[in-house]
C-alpha cells in the first residue's frame, strides 16, 4: 500500500472514530430528547405521554379528556427545559391527567405540525376529540403558567 492510501486510511479511521466517539457519548449522557422522553407508565409522579396524534384523537374521543399536544425537536434547548422544569411540577402532572398528552416531534410529524401552524418550538396544542384547536402556546412557559392555562381549559369544557 502507498502512502497516500495510507493517509486516507488513517484519517477515515481519525473521523469514524470521532464519530462513533461523538455519538456514544450523547447517548450515555442521556442528550437528545428521543433518550430522555418519559415512558408512558401508571406512575402517578410523571406525565404519562402517547407518541401518535391520531391514538391520542382516539382516546380523547373515549374518554371526553382533552388533548394536549407538546411538538418539540431533539435540538430544541427550551424544548429540554420544558421536560426538565415544567412537565416534573407535581400541580402540572396532576394536571396532566385530565389531558391525553401527545409528544409530536416536529421534525418527523411534518403532517401534524404543517396543519396545525407550528411555527415555533416548544409548541403545546390544545384539541378537542375531532382535532380542533382550543389553545396554543408557542415558546417556553414554566409550570405556573402551564398550569393555569391547563386549568382555564378545563373550566371552560
């Protein structure tokens, strides 16, 4: 072998196994949205989340709950920040549970996120059982605000 194929050899290995280095440690340190999404669970102490909008219509439709819909990105920094601050405050999950809760991620729900202008991240969609619009909120609200709003909802239904 010459020395270029050498040279070519030793940096695709360089960048391969930057690479798998890079992506290794984003996914040991929890980064991304996608490894840190709750599960959905009975536990009492978390949002217990769907990941498909027409299941969540559906099971408004079943239950007369509401839906609130969190169109987020793995990119998105506020959109970790509502994960981490707004969506653990126990007045929130208790919330919660009025709701069906959808987590939408805008980059692959390019359908859902078209029809219902999403424009900004974080996005939380309020809908009723046929998908109309009862509310939105575009950016980044702590748990207070979320909180209020959940309740504002829930009294004018």
């Amino acid at each position: 072998m010459n020395a270029k194929w050498k040279t070519v050899l030793i940096v695709s290995v360089v960048i391969v196994g930057g690479l798998m280095f890079y992506v290794n440690n984003r996914l040991l340190s929890g980064a991304g949205r996608a490894a840190t999404a709750p599960v959905p669970s009975d536990n009492s102490d978390e949002i217990t989340w769907i990941f498909k909008l027409q299941d969540a219509l559906n099971l408004s439709a079943k239950t007369g709950r509401p839906v609130m819909a969190d169109f987020y990105a793995d990119w998105c920094g506020w959109c970790k920040k509502l994960d981490k601050d707004t969506y653990t405050d126990p007045d929130v999950i208790t919330k919660s549970k009025y709701f069906v809760c959808v987590k939408l991620n805008a980059d692959t729900a390019r359908d859902e996120s078209a029809k219902y202008k999403v424009r900004g991240l974080p996005t939380i969609v309020f809908l009723d059982a046929e998908g109309k619009v009862l509310d939105q909120i575009v950016g980044y609200n702590g748990p207070k605000d979320l909180a209020d709003k959940m309740s504002g909802l829930l009294k004018t239904k």
